[in-house]
C-alpha cells in the first residue's frame, strides 16, 4: 500500500440523504477510508493529512488505533488486518529512538509531534508533544481493550500498549510546575506554554494520574481545573472554551456522561451536559453572526481547528490578515473568518443530535463541495464562494477531523470505544485520582 | 509646553517649627495628600526634586491618552468605509502637529499642581532633593524640616532590561518618548505590559512599521486569557508585527542602523528597526533620599515597606503611590494618600486592602478590571460564576461598529456579590466605574437589573449580565412554583 496516497481528484460522490443510519454510514465508512489510505503499513504510522509529502501525526496514529475496532465491528477490515496495522504501529514506535536528540522519535516515552512516515523520525522541528502523545496512547489502549483474543499476535499487542504506556514519564512532563507543560524541545527545553482553561486535557491527565510507574500528583488536575471559567454565555450555563474541538476530543474516548469531577459536582452538571451547551453556544453564535459572514445560521455552524484560507489565496476580496489559514477558530471572540468545519459538527453528534443532524443535512446538502469522496473537508468558507458559486474548500483531509467523525459516530450508533475504555483500569484509575465520581463509574 | 512646573526664580518659603506633614514628592499621591491635608487646616510642606505632577501627567497617562486619542482617529480615517464613509484621500499623518496637541494637553492638565497653585493654596512647596536627617526631620537644599508625620511617595522610574547593546542604541523610555520630534519609522516595544502596549498600537495607527516583543505567550499577563487573546488579534488587525513568546537577546548598531537578535523558543530572527521603546516595567524610587537614617526600610525592586495602614517602619512616616504599591497606578496612589492623610493626622485606622481598585490599558480595544480574577477567587475557595455578554450582542456597540470585546461580571456561585468584572470595549475604561461602585457600596449584581440604563448605551452590556444573573436566580423559583401548581 502507498503511504500517504492523495485523494482522488474526483471528489464528487453523492453524499446518501437518505435515512440518518444510511447517512452516518455513509459518511463513517468514508473518514474511515482515509486511514485505509494514509497508514504506512511497514510501520503503521498514519499520515497527518492527505497532501502530498505530509509528515504522520502522533495523534492521527492514535486516532486510526481507535478506528480499527469500529471497522471490525463494520466488516471494513478484517480482524487479521486490524491487527497487523495496529502491531506495526506498535512494534515501530516501541523500538523507535526515544534518545530525544533532533532525530529521533520521542523521549521520555512522549514522542514528537510530526514524524517522518517513512523513518518515524521527527520532521519540521516540532515540539515532543504531551497531548498529541496522550492521544496516540488512548488509541493504544482503545486497540488493547478491543483485541483481547489469546493469540499471539493479540497477547504481543497488549502487551506492547502496556509498555508504550508505562515508559511515559508524565512527571517529568511537569518539569517542577503544577500543571503539566504543552511541550518540549531538545534545542530549547520546555516550551514556555503551560495548560491555562478547560481544553481537551482531560485525557492527558487522567491517563497521567493513572501511571503506576510515573504518576502526577492528585493536587495537579486540581490546580489545571483552577484555572476554568464558568460563564453563563448566551443564556447557557458552560465551561468555557473557544473552540468545539475542546469539548470532544477526549470525549470521544472517555465517557463522561454522569461522571462529576471536584468541579462539575459544585456547578451540578458534567462534562458530556457541558459539551452539548458549548454546542448549543455554537449555533447561538452562528445564528447572531456578528461579522456578517456567508452562510452561517441555525443549521451551518462549527468553528474549531481546522484548515481555513489563508493570506496567500490570490484574488480574495478579504482585507489582509484577516485570513488565519490553520487555526484555532473559536466562539464567541473569534478567531473567525467565516471558516467552519462540518466534520467539528458532526463529532458534537452525541451530546446533541437533536441539532447536530439537521445542521448535517443542511451542511452538506447545501455545501457539497466539501465532502469531496463523502470525506469531510477540514474546514470550508461560504463568503469566499467562486465564480461558481461554490464555497472554498479546504484542499485534502486531515486525519484529525477523520478520526474524530469515525469515533464520534461510532460512540453515537454502538458506544463501542466509550465501553470499551470504561473497562480500562488505567482510565478508570486516572478518573478516579482526578476526584470523578458517580455515573457508570 | 508646560505652566511654570518649576519656576526659575523660585525662593524657598521659610519653614515651619516643625510640620503636621511633609510629604516628599509631587506626583498624584503627594499632591493629594499634600492639598487634602493643607485644607483640614494641617502645616504642610511639599518637597519635589522634579516637576509637580509626577509621572502620569508629564511622562505617563497624559501625555499617552493625548497621543492615542489622535491615532485612534487616524485608525478610523483609514477604515471610514467601514462607517458608511469615504476614506479621505492620501491620509497624511503630521506627526509634527499630534506631539503639539499633545504638549497643550499636557499643559492644561498641569496647571492646577504648578508650583504657585500649590502655593495659593496653602502648601509650603520645597524644590530639591529631600534627605531624611532622623527619624523626625530631613533636608531639602540645606532647609531643614521637621515633622510630626512624613509621607513618601517620590514613585517610580523605568526598569530597564538588560540587553547587550540596549543602551549604545539610544532606547526610549516613558520619560523621553514625549519629546520625539520625529515618528520613528520602524519601532520596536519590548515588553507586553500596559504602556508597552498603549504606545506600540498608538504608534502603529501613526504610521510606524512596530513590532511588539512579550517574553510570555500573552500579552498582559494579569488579565484574562480571553481578553489578552482579543488584544492580540487587534494588533494583527493594526497590522502590528506581533512577537509573542519571544524575547530580546542582543542588540547591535551597524552603520546606524539597529538590529535586533530575537529568540523564540528555537526560533531565531533578526529584524532591523530606528528605535527601541524599552523599560515597559517600573521600579520605585527609593535611592538618595537616606531612608536609613529615618529607620524606613524598603527593598530596592518592591519599595518602601509598609503596612495595612500605609504606615512604613518609623511609625511617624507612612508611603503611597508607585513607591511602595503593587499597583502602579495614578487613582490608587491617589486613593492611598487619603488613606495617609486620615491615618497620618486623625488616627485613622483606614486600610489599603479595603480598596476596591478597577484599572485600564488603554488600547483599543480597552481592557478594565476590577476586583478579583476567576484563579484568584479560586484560589481564595470561591465558587464563581461568570455572566458574559459579547459586546455584539449590545445595540450601541453594533450601532458605532464597535462589537469586539465583552462584558464578563464575577459573583461569588448561587449568590448575586460581585467579585469581580473584565470588560474589553472601546470604551470599557468609562464602563468599569459601575462595576466599581456596585463593589464598593455592597450592592449586588441582581440589583443592577433594576437600574434603567439610558438606551442605546454601550453599559447596557452590564445591565443584560445583571438580567441574566437575576434570570438564573429565578427560574429555580419558578420551575418549584410551576412543578407546585401543574396539574400531571
């Protein structure tokens, strides 16, 4: 198999509007498609996006662990393949340089952010990056609770995601502070970000408390959750964050709903109620569109990460420096130039499909230009439409938007990831030592 | 363009016996105590070794608001169709004319603290340096004073980082960039604190290519994530060259020209600029002045050591403003010299940390707080709710295209006591006032729901938080009221 296969460049396939079952399906099937494309099967690496030349993502690797279960369960792979890419990715990374020199792979059981799909060496300088590690290893136990079988393929397996695990040195991530640090680099040590306000980091410190080998304190998710903002926003009562990938990143793999942190039992609500306010807020916003942009209404929203135009598109009407390409967009300060992804909406399908589907069908009734190969673009704009009327559409995908509609869908037909990680003792140890209680905990 | 600061022919007065008070420096916490106390009918002496009026109004908050206020309307020239109007053809900018307006503004402000004002009014006006002789008297040019109580407030000075080849470039600071007679054609601001920030975003809409330097990853570091986030993007929106989480290594001055080695993290760059604006940060002023003899004890980076009252550690000498605050700003050094002058002269036992203390950065967007910040109220095991209105939601901010920013109001959970507000609006500097005063009367935010504000009023922000807080108190009692008489 060729890694890192771009796209056909015949996008237009009919996207099924039939019943919301044969929707879903339909578009699942097809995010799932991309990581039957995008792994390098020599190493089961996953390459961040569908462009020419891309580097893996750690996370994006994390995210294919994820959806080789669903696939399974869907009769898309066979359980032998499954296997095998899950163990390739495995097996490379377990005795991959973890020396922390500008090549390697990672150190301290992180690993850096963008990796070289061929060698799984570090590409464009980037940062070891904690969360995208965090990622990669919830997959990997995603994969490890789902292939339980006694072979020796499945015992090698599990016993590798144990080890993965284990070596991870989330204390040292610390580096002395409370909280733990967003990254490091061997030119420069550790970045100078820390984690400030809810974001998707949950994950991280919950798999972070849990390490029998090297544990953050307790005190620590108490000291990052020190620093959330509980506001009431559009008449809607939420822990605030901008962008909605924050409130579904680690859900996907974790099921919160019921589940109450020191936190949430004081403002008696949870992290899943929480994600489908800040869904609520993001139509709210879309529907008052302060900045007058295309498009947007009750049934066309989602302002997340995701690719965007940027400065250098010729010919765009837009003044300069408006135009964030690849950012952060968010609600309701912005950043937002009239860029919103659909597959950002789609992933919010399970705290709130009572919105979350009408807005899918409008989306990409109205928007078939961007789900070219029924594949989710990572972000579109209606105010930059061509001559043709057609909106702009982020070129390629992304693995990250990929995954997350895979998983989220999944957790929405089956919660198959979300019970399959309610049976992994690390998670349920991390949420424990983070103070969660109640629900099916 | 300043009346008579300090006259040349001026003569000392003959001192007093001994004074009720002397206070030492002539900034916004001197003049304030010293007229406040000349008026309850108490001796007093006023000792300057500058000019009367301090900081804020010769090289700080005056001068600055004069200067941004011109560039805020270069700025809208250039986005007049944004208005409805036409951009007037080839805007030129007369820096020329802006630092003249800005000198009569400065002199009109300083008129009431010159020297014979002061004079007139009944203030004994020493000009020199002061040095404490005892415990109970110090010297002024040979004059010696005495007193019954003394009050330090001699302020602060720019702190100046240290960069190699900062100083054979020829830096600006607060206390020169004033006096430029020329618009630099490229600057560069070190530092993203409140000045740096006003002056490198006023600069910017005069026509300087600026570039803005933050060692952290935001700007003003105290604020809000949200607000500084605003901020950041506004300064992209100026067309500011924005250099976060990046810090100054070197300075070198080739054939007259300034380049500046930059780092971020591994990242490094160089970028060429005319002048460097630099000692963003301050430090107090508390050399020369023989505080050792008057057994006052101070740091030299935190100031003079005082108490809750003020009160340093001679008992007979208490401090206020810049020179001993954390606080670094004009209306706090004035709210701490009434604090003195009470203490000081009626045995008051009033207190600084009674204060209810708002503050401003003055760019545009403005950014105003008052009271606590979310982490700190955590930190003091507050549960908080914040009630948020984006300014696009505010019919007058829609009206006058000025929809970035928000109105976020603090209160203690399940309660309507206000613990503190951030507002970033054009004009948030006016609107934290009613926050302030809510705060400071005890009144709580529900209440504000009663208040009629005139519509269409940019602070209606804070009456719609105020509504949303009270709609929130009451939908319990009426969702209980409604489940009581429902007939299922």
């Amino acid at each position: 198999m060729e890694a890192s296969t771009p796209l056909p460049a015949t996008p237009e396939a009919e996207v099924p509007l039939g019943t919301d079952e044969l929707l879903l399906d339909g578009l699942q099937r097809a995010a799932f498609g991309y990581f039957a494309r995008a792994v390098n099967p020599a190493n089961g690496l996953v390459a961040d996006t569908s462009r020419e030349g891309s580097p893996v993502s750690i996370a994006v690797v994390g995210f294919a662990l994820a959806t080789y279960p669903s696939a399974v369960e869907r009769g898309w792979m066979t359980r032998a393949d499954a296997v095998a890419r899950t163990l390739a990715a495995l097996r490379f990374l377990h005795g991959s340089d973890q020396s922390g020199s500008p090549e390697a792979t990672g150190y301290k059981g992180f690993y850096y952010h963008f990796l070289h799909q061929g060698t799984g060496t570090r590409v464009w300088r980037s940062e070891l990056s904690m969360i995208d590690t965090a990622l990669f290893i919830a997959g990997a136990l995603t994969a490890g609770m789902y292939f339980r079988a006694n072979t020796p393929d499945e015992v090698e397996l599990r016993e590798r995601v144990d080890a993965l695990y284990l070596r991870i040195d989330w204390r040292w991530a610390q580096e002395g502070a409370m909280t733990i640090r967003q990254g490091w680099k061997p030119e420069c040590g550790f970045l100078h970000y820390g984690w400030e306000g809810y974001s998707e980091a949950i994950v991280l410190y919950v798999l972070a408390l849990a390490s029998p080998t090297h544990p953050i304190a307790g005190d620590c998710y108490h000291a990052w959750t020190a620093t959330y903002q509980w506001e009431n926003l559009y008449g809607h009562d939420v822990l605030f964050a901008a962008p909605l990938f924050v409130h579904q990143f680690s859900h996907a793999w974790i099921d919160l709903r019921g589940l109450r942190d020191r936190f949430m039992r004081e403002k008696r609500s949870d992290y899943f109620e929480n994600s489908r306010r800040a869904t609520y807020v993001q139509r709210e916003y879309a529907q008052r569109n302060p900045r007058g942009w295309a498009g947007y209404d009750e049934d066309c929203w989602g302002l997340t990460a995701c690719d965007g135009p940027s400065e250098a598109l010729p010919n765009v009407p837009y003044e300069p420096r408006r135009l964030f390409g690849y950012t952060a967009r968010g609600v309701p300060y912005g950043p937002d130039d009239g860029t919103l992804s659909c597959a950002a909406v789609l992933a919010s399908l399970p705290f709130a499909p009572e919105i979350v589907l009408p807005a899918l069908r409008n989306m990409v009734g109205r928007y078939p230009e961007m789900v070219p190969g029924l594949q989710l673009a990572s972000g579109f704009n209606p105010s930059l439409a061509g001559p043709d009327g057609r909106a702009w559409v982020s070129p390629g995908h992304f693995g990250l938007d990929q995954g997350i509609v895979v998983m989220m869908i999944e957790n929405y037909r089956t919660q198959l990831i979300w019970r399959l990680m309610r049976a992994c003792p690390w998670v349920t140890t991390g949420l424990r030592r983070a103070g969660f209680r109640g629900g099916w905990l | 363009m300043q009346e008579d600061p300090q006259p040349l022919d001026w003569h000392h007065p003959a001192p007093t016996d001994r004074y009720d008070l002397v206070v030492v420096g002539a900034g916004p916490a001197g003049l304030s105590a010293a007229t406040a106390a000349t008026a309850l009918g108490a001796r007093v002496a006023l000792v300057e070794r500058n000019l009367p009026g301090g900081t804020c109004l010769n090289t700080g908050c005056v001068p600055s608001k004069a200067i941004i206020r011109t560039s805020r309307l270069y700025a809208e020239m250039r986005d007049a169709e944004g208005y409805g109007a036409q951009v007037p053809p080839a805007i030129r900018v007369d820096f020329a004319a802006v630092m003249e307006r800005m000198r009569r503004v400065r002199a009109r402000t300083t008129r009431p603290v010159s020297v014979h004002h002061l004079t007139a009014a009944g203030v004994d006006v020493f000009l020199g340096g002061a040095r404490f002789t005892g415990a109970d008297a110090l010297t002024v040019n040979g004059t010696r004073l005495r007193f019954e109580k003394a009050m330090i407030a001699t302020g602060s000075r720019p702190e100046i980082p240290s960069i190699p080849g900062l100083v054979e470039a020829d830096y600006l600071t607060n206390e020169n960039v004033f006096g430029l007679t020329e618009l630099p054609r490229r600057l560069l601001v070190v530092g993203g604190g409140p000045l740096g920030c006003e002056l490198a975003q006023a600069f910017c809409r005069l026509g300087a290519e600026t570039t803005i330097v933050q060692r952290l990853p935001l700007f003003l570091p105290k604020e809000e994530r949200d607000a500084a986030q605003i901020l950041s993007a506004a300064f992209a929106r100026d067309g500011i060259d924005v250099r976060l989480n990046t810090r100054v290594v070197k300075v070198r001055t080739e054939n007259g020209h300034k380049r500046v080695d930059l780092i971020s993290d591994d990242y490094q760059s160089t970028i060429a600029v005319d002048r460097i604006l630099a000692g963003v940060g301050r430090l107090p002023n508390v050399d020369g002045m023989d505080l050792e003899a008057a057994g006052v004890a101070y740091d030299p980076v935190t100031g003079i050591r005082v108490d809750d009252f003020l009160q340093t550690s001679n008992a007979r000498i208490y401090a206020a403003g810049d020179a001993c605050l954390e606080h670094k700003f004009t209306h706090t050094a004035q709210a701490a010299a009434r604090i003195v002058v009470q203490n000081a002269l009626f045995r008051g036992r009033q207190r600084l940390s009674a204060l209810v203390v708002p503050w401003c950065t003055f760019t545009d967007p403005e950014i105003a707080h008052v009271g606590l910040y979310v982490r700190q109220a955590h930190e003091q095991g507050l549960s908080v709710k914040t009630f948020t209105i984006p300014m696009h939601d505010v019919p007058r901010a829609i009206t006058d295209g000025e929809e970035v920013g928000f109105v976020k109001i603090h209160v203690k959970e399940r309660t309507d006591q206000i613990l503190g507000a951030t507002i970033v609006a054009r004009h948030a500097g006016e609107m934290i006032n009613e926050i302030t005063l809510a705060m400071v009367a005890g009144i709580g935010l529900r209440t504000l729901s009663r208040v009629i504000h005139a519509y269409p009023t940019q602070a209606e922000a804070i009456r719609k938080a105020a509504d949303a807080c009270s709609r929130a108190r009451s939908r319990p009692t009426i969702g209980s009221l409604l489940r009581h008489f429902r007939p299922w």
